[in-house]
C-alpha cells in the first residue's frame, strides 16, 4: 500500500472513530469548513460561509502553499503527495531511468518505434509488489471516494483509477504487480479502472499469462492484459512463459520457443543497430589459456563486448563433456559479456565425430578434395553415414549449447561461416547454393527440434562474397553479415552487398576482420555493422594499439560494461 493511501486510511479511520470531523481531501490537501473538521493539533486557517480552509499546524501556512503542494515539515499540511513512481523521491531521480542503469547508456531506438529499452529486465520476476503497490489504484472498489494514486476521487464507473494515465506503466495500477523489469508491458494507459468498463494495460505485453495491471480489478468489465502472450522477459503481473509469440520488442529469433535471454539478446542487437557497434574478439582458443582478451586490459582498454570463440577446439575432453571453451563463454556472460562461437567442423564420414576434427586436410574443415554431389545428398539423409557422422558432431555441438542454454546463456551461433560459392570449407562447396541451403535446415532443425535449443541465436556468416543463393533466408537467420581481411575499412561495398541480401531491417555483422573498423567512418550509413570480431592475433598484427584504443573509446563503441542486464 502507497504511503498516501495508508496515511488517508489511518485519517479516514481517526474521523470516523472519533466523529469529530469529515475530511474533504482536493489536490492532495484536507479542507475544512470549520475547526471541528481537522484533527487534534491542526486549525482550520481561510474557512468562510462561502468558502473551505485547510486544515494546518499553523494559522499562516495555507498561504504559502500552492493546490496540491507538500507542506512538508511542521508546517505542512497532513497529506503529502507522491510522485509518479508511488514514493517520495524526486522525479529527476536518474534511477527512474532504466536507460541509465548500471551503466547502460540511453541508447536511441529509431528502428523499433514503441519498444522498451532493454535494461535490467531480469531484476523483476513478477513479484508480490511492485511501486504501484498492492491494491489497485483507485482502491479496493469502484464506488465514489476511493483515491486513485495521485489524482482526484473516483467517483464511480467513469474515471480510470488514478486519475492521469501513467506514461509507459512506471506505476503499476492494480493487483500484485511487478514492473517486469524496466517497464510495465501495458502502453501508456493505467492498469485497471475503478468501475466502468476499463481494459488493463495496451496491446502488447512483455510475457507472461497476465497483462499489467494485476489480478483483480473490481468494478466494472475489465479485461486481463490486452493482448496477453506466454513468453517474454517477465510477465507483469503474472508468471514468465517460455516459448511464447512475442519478445519485449516485437521481434522474434527463429528458434522455436525461444528463450527469454535469447529474445532479450536480439532486441538488444535490433535496438542497437544503426546507432552502436557492438566490440568483439576472438580468442586463440587451440591453446590452453588464451590471452586476446585480456590483452585489452592490459593495454588500458575496457573488455570487449563480445568473446568469439570455435567448437572446433576441446581442449582434450571428449565430444559429450563440457569443454573450458563452452565454460568460458558462460563465465563471459555472467560477467555481462555476449559469446558468439563457429564451428571448424571436419568433414562428415562413416565413422567420424568431433574427435576426428580438423582444421586442413582429408576430412577436415577445409578438405583436401571438393565433396561431391552425392556426398551432399547423403549427409542429409537419414541413415547413411555421412548422416550419422553429422549427427555426431552436432550432438557434439549441442552437448556444449546445452550447457550454456543450462545456464541461461544465449549463443550467438556462426555455424558454416566464411559460406560463398565454390568456398574453401566443405560446407560451401557444395554444387549450388540451394543445396547449401538444405544443409542448414538440416542443421537448423536438428539444433533446435531434435535437440530442442533454444538459446541459438542464429547468425548466417558469409565470407566476403555473400550470394543470395547460398542465404538460407529469414525463416533461418536472426543476423547476418560477412567477414574480411581487407584494409579498406569500414568495408562499405561488402556491407552493402550484405544489405542487398537481407533487406534494410536484420542486423548485419562484421563476424570476422583483421583490421578494427572505424565507428566514425562506419556511420550513419557507409556501413553500420552491429558487430565486428577481430581474429585471434589479429588484434596485434594488423592494428595499432592506439588505433583499437581509438575505436574502443568511441561513444559508439559497445564494450562488455556497457551491456544491460538481458537475464
């Protein structure tokens, strides 16, 4: 309960005990036709035959003050009013921002009009209160008198409660609430009249079995939540779903029933494009302990936001344990970073799994001879051993996704990268791009059906000749992009090549460079990657540490500090 209703309860309930007076609280004040209408210690100051005074504790204070204003002190008169947030904290608190919490800076979102920042929204789990409290504003009932937070008396089935709508749900209206995070899904309207027939919340709600506003409203027909979804980050008000038709930002990954971290890491990615660049490092990860990242600190820079890494390496475990790669990257999450892993897979054989593995030579990533047609045809048909040799290394790869999606990771997944017709990987040299094509939805579906991930966000990583034949299209792909060694940067023809491919809307990513990009050359339009990925020594060998000092200082620049909270 708001201290404002608690204190109007405890004044209601003095009156009535005492029959001494009747309060006739307006704009947040109690108004007076004589003495015997305020309590012990307050006077009756301004009151006429034609006209109320205001109940003080001195005979001069109801001069000084304004309609609706805090007295506050001695002088003050009995009831204070709260802000928007329901307490008494100053509006300009910066903590009301979410857009400033933790570090995360305010960051524009002309690509998706509507969607809530995503920050902090692991912070609320739909909880027993929220700043809203745990009645419904306008009270308990919809009959004349009850107080809505902040406003005039409700006076039956009209009015919302709480007088003013609250912009964007900061205040949660009604029921036992929790804000969900950042903002209270719902719109702009309050949550849940006091009468009348009222709907809680607007036409999008972030997860859960409940819309904004609570779980019970009385008065008048009310209906629950707008447009209620399962899924999302929280339900406000309700519980968290999985696997719903909605994300908190409208955008949705292509995984089936997605996880909410995985639904959070892509609006983030979608809110950011355009406008950010995500930073990002690959680590030499074929040796025990590799350095690139902390290589950033050692040479006065902030971590980058993203750690890349390669399956391809297990550190001496076997393909159905949990290699130190997969445990750093969840580490890297935990600590606020985003992990993108590729995959050098061998080429499938009878026999073979993920221990056979290679970079270069017979069976490798990168085969001695070109694969055939009927190679093709047969990894992807169920039974053959070519088949079941991709089956394997997929488990392989699903055993380390698991772990992660265990962990409520989500992954961003550059599986078959550097993909162009007649590439130099087994995967992109395959006779046409459509069968290409059905080589990831093969491994699409295995991933996510058959194994049921749902932590993948799936990235389709070009080389530096992308083909519209070889794009799996967007029922497949969450992000896109292609990757370069060229000095030309920011690399504006590949980028616009890549644009050609996947439309204006889906992020597209520099997954792998040797030369850092430039975010002031890279803006607004020459080539707005939302990500780049230094290669593993790279960092050293084809840049200047003043120049990586350069980029990672850039206000554009995302480092792993200024990520939010997208558990």
């Amino acid at each position: 309960m708001h201290k404002f209703q608690y204190r109007l309860l405890v004044f209601a309930a003095v009156a009535l005990a005492s029959c001494k007076f009747s309060p006739n609280v307006e704009d947040g004040r109690i108004h007076c036709a004589g003495q015997t209408e305020c309590p012990s210690g307050y006077f009756c100051v301004g009151s006429s035959a034609s006209s109320t005074g205001i109940c003080c504790k001195n005979k001069s204070c109801a001069s000084s003050l304004s309609p609706g204003q805090d007295g506050g002190g001695a002088d003050g008169v009995i009831m204070t009013r709260l802000d928007s947030r329901g307490s008494d904290a100053p509006t300009n608190d910066a903590s009301a921002d979410p857009a400033v919490r933790d570090g995360a800076p305010d960051f524009p979102q002309e690509s998706l009009p509507d969607v809530p920042y995503v920050a902090d929204v692991a912070q609320s789990t739909g909880g027993s209160s929220s700043s809203g409290g745990m009645t419904g504003a306008g009270g308990a009932t919809g009959t004349g008198g009850s107080i809505g937070q902040g406003g005039a008396p409700v006076t039956g089935g009209s009015t919302t409660a709480g007088g003013a709508t609250n912009a964007g749900g900061v205040t949660s209206a009604g029921g036992i609430t929790s804000k969900g995070g950042v903002t209270n899904s719902g719109g702009a309207t309050s949550a849940g009249g006091a009468g009348g027939t009222t709907s809680m919340g607007g036409t999008i709600i972030v997860g859960g079995t409940t819309g904004a506003g609570g779980i019970v409203v009385t008065g008048g027909t009310t209906t629950l939540g707008g447009t209620t979804s399962a899924g999302g980050i929280t339900a406000a008000g309700g519980t968290t779903g999985t696997g719903g038709s909605t994300s908190p930002c409208g955008v949705m990954p292509v995984s089936p029933n997605a996880s909410a971290q995985a639904k959070n890491l892509l609006c983030y990615l979608y809110n950011q494009y355009g406008n950010h660049v995500l930073s990002g490092q690959q680590e030499a990860n074929w040796i025990a302990n590799p350095t690139d990242i902390s290589w950033y600190i050692s040479n006065g820079m902030k971590y980058p936001a993203i750690l890349g890494s390669d399956f391809l390496y297990r550190d001496g475990v076997s393909c159905t344990s949990v290699t130190p790669s997969t445990t750093r990257g969840i580490a890297y999450w935990n600590a606020r970073g985003l992990t993108m892993f590729r995959y050098h897979m061998g080429m499938p054989g009878a026999g073979l799994t993920c221990a056979d593995d290679c970079f270069s030579g017979a069976n490798c990533a990168e085969p001695s001879t070109i694969p055939t047609a009927a190679f093709f045809n047969a990894v992807v048909t169920n039974g053959t051993p070519e088949n079941t040799s991709l089956n394997a290394k997929l488990d392989y790869m699903a055993v380390q996704i698991r772990a992660m999606q265990a962990a409520n990771v989500p992954v961003i997944l550059a599986l078959f990268h550097e993909t162009q017709p007649n590439g130099w990987f087994w995967w992109s040299q395959t006779p046409t791009g459509a069968v290409f094509v059905q080589l990831w939805v093969y491994a699409f579906n295995y991933l996510t059906q058959t194994k049921g991930l749902t932590n993948i966000i799936w990235l389709m990583p070009f080389s530096g000749s992308p083909s519209s034949a070889y794009y799996p299209g967007n029922s497949y792909v969450d992000i896109s992009g292609a990757d370069t060694y060229g000095t030309n940067q920011p690399f504006t023809a590949l980028y616009t090549s890549c644009r050609a491919i996947m439309g204006p809307a889906l992020p597209i990513a520099l997954h792998e460079t040797g030369l850092i990009p430039t975010p002031s050359a890279m803006f607004p339009s020459a080539a707005p990657w939302i990500l780049f990925n230094i290669w593993a020594g790279y960092e050293t060998s084809a840049n200047t540490v003043a120049n990586i000092q350069s980029v990672y200082a850039d206000p554009q620049t995302i480092t792993r500090d200024l990520i939010p909270n997208l558990k």
